[in-house]
C-alpha cells in the first residue's frame, strides 16, 4: 500500500501521543520516523513504532524524558538522555553541541541512555545544517545481541552504526554516509521478514554458523545473527562504536547483564568541527566540490545509471515518495495497526486519520 507523508505523519503522532507522549515529543518522533521512510530507510521509519509502545508498557522508554548535561569541560559535553525518545533527546544534545562548537569551532558530545536514536543522518544533518562536519559512532543495547564477530557463529553485539555528515557546498548537497555495521541493519531484515521476502546474500548466518538468506533467522528459534560489513574491517568499526560510544560514555558497551526486554538503548560519541577553524572554508569547499565532480565523471558500470555520491540515494528517493506516497507492506501496516489498538485508538479514530490508504 502506499500512503501520504501527512496522513503517516498523523498516524504515528497518534499512536505516540496515545502511548503517553507529549504533543511535542510526539511531532517530533514522527516527523523523524516518516523522513526515514521518505529517504528509504524503512528499517528506521514507522515500523519502529511497535517497539516505542512496548518500551513504554514495559517502564524502559519514559516518554516524558528530556536530555541532561552532566559534565561539561571545554568543548566536551557529557549528557544524559534519561531514557526518553531518541528524537527528543538527541535533539537537545546535538543543539548543545552546535552551541559549543560555535564557541570554540569544536565540540565533542558522548551522549548515554536514549532510547532508540533513530537515523544518525538526522544528527549530522542537523550539525551539518549549521555549518559543521560531525562524526558520530553509535552503540546499541537491545535485548539479545545482534550480530557476530568476524570469524564468530555466535552475536556478540548489535549494529552499531557510524555516520559522518560534510556541509552543503554552493555547487553540491551534502555528504551523509550513515551506515549500520552489520551488512544489513536489524530494521532491514524485520522489513523483509514482515514481507516474505529474502535479505541479500552475505547478510545472515543461521545457528550453526551457516550462510543463510533468510531472515527468520533473526526473529525464530534457533536464532542466527548478521555478519559485519566488509568482514574483519566492519567488525573492527562495530567494537570502535561500541567503546567510544557505549564505554566512555557510560552507557556501557553490549554486556548481557546490561540489557533487559523491550529496551532499545543507544549511545553516542558525537565530534562537531568548524571547517573555517583556520579560516579556509571557502578552499574547503571548492576542493570537496571539485573531488565530487571527479567522482561523478567516474563511467558506470553495467546495469548503473551513474555514480552517485553518499546521500544521492536518499534524496532520490524522497523526490519519488514525496510525490507518489511511502510504501508500507502488508505485514508491517499490520503491526501498526495492532500497536494503534493496544494505545487505545478506536477503528474510527484510525480511518479518520489515515482515510482510505
């Protein structure tokens, strides 16, 4: 099916607010989960909505959370998000942050105990909006680890993700590389296995180690685990996330005696920087612009329209479902609806939001 970005917008904000959270915070979190769907990212998007409802029956999501400073030393920033929404609680972070680097053309922000941040990208965008590079390294703290350590049958950790967003030049948009650890992210597999569909190769492996393209590995015993992008090297960036993002923190790298049901904990290392520190962003740009367009001259190979640059799927993709509707499967708007009706929204309530989708 597909639906509107408004009547999605509404839906989500809906189920949030039923499920205890404030007006604001409600906007907030959809307008964030629905962007991610609008940019393709469905793994990040509405999808996540049955997961919030449940961390908030189960007392590990406080939708009336807001975000703490606990230490301050210069440019560094230590903050609390005291379990509350990712998309509130990060926002107030990274805003901090940018008001740092503002300050002092740096700014280094470890931020503990959100749950579930969302998109990085968001994060960096939001940095990057206001004139400075960010570099974030993210951990996850879910109630089984996810993913194996290379040359490892069992999961170890989860998907760790690593983003670094460069500010919009004149000539180009920015660069946002956000990219889970995991050859998939946990999301994209949920996505596949709601639909029946298989995950790419290389993805997956089962019990016993095997390679599988099946996803029910991750959701039905006997549980599997995903493989680390790029084998050893993925695997060397998911621990690098888990220790500057969970450890020094405080939050915690993945230790099972951390992790309890329905939690979806994040914890992030954030590095804002100035690219006019010495005064040359003006060369900055014209030499970051000059190297895309090199990039771009590169001949596609078969079967690739062209080279694009990281960031280039997602603005692609948000033309195209900005003007035809977000694609939501059978099984996932199953979930949703499931979730709407265990917040206390009436069949009526939801045709008066959504319509006829």
């Amino acid at each position: 099916m597909l639906i509107s970005v408004e009547r999605l917008t509404g839906f989500a904000a809906a189920i949030v607010r039923n499920a205890g959270g404030s007006a604001e915070a409600a906007d907030q979190v959809a307008r964030t989960l629905v962007d991610a769907n609008l940019t393709g990212h469905d793994s990040h998007g509405v999808g996540m909505l049955p997961a919030y409802a449940e961390g908030i029956r189960a007392g590990q999501l406080d939708p009336a959370a807001t975000a703490e400073i606990i230490e301050e030393k210069g440019p560094f920033l230590l903050v609390d998000g005291h379990r509350g929404f990712g998309q509130v609680v990060a926002r107030q972070a990274t805003q901090w942050a940018i008001d740092r680097a503002r300050q002092q053309h740096i700014a280094v922000l470890s931020l503990r105990n959100c749950f579930h941040l969302g998109r990085l990208a968001d994060w960096g965008i939001m940095a990057a909006e206001a004139g400075f590079i960010s570099i974030h390294y993210a951990n996850v703290l879910s109630p089984n680890s996810l993913v194996a350590p290379h040359g490892g049958r069992d999961p170890r950790f989860a998907t760790n993700p690593y983003c670094t967003v460069v500010p919009a030049s004149g000539r180009h948009p920015m660069l946002v590389l956000d990219m889970a650890t995991s050859t998939i992210a946990q999301g994209k597999a949920r996505v596949a296995y709601l639909k029946g569909a298989e995950v790419p190769e290389n993805s997956l492996i089962d019990h016993r180690g095997n390679p599988t393209s099946d996803p029910a590995v991750m959701f039905e015993d006997p549980l599997g685990a995903l493989l680390t992008t790029g084998g050893h090297k993925g695997y060397g960036l998911a621990l690098i996330c888990d220790i500057l993002g969970g450890s020094l923190s405080g939050g915690g790298a993945y230790l099972p005696n951390q992790v309890v049901d329905a939690r979806i904990i994040n914890n992030m290392m954030t590095i804002l920087i100035d690219p006019n520190v010495f005064g040359g962003a003006e060369a900055f740009y014209e030499n970051v612009d000059d190297y895309t367009d090199w990039i771009k001259t590169a001949r596609p190979a078969p079967g690739v329209d062209a080279v694009l640059f990281p960031g280039d799927p997602e603005r692609l993709t948000r033309k195209e479902r900005s003007k035809n509707g977000i694609p939501i499967d059978d099984g996932s708007w199953r979930q949703l609806l499931e979730t709407a009706g265990s917040v206390g929204l009436s069949d009526a309530d939801i045709e008066r939001i959504v319509g006829n989708p």
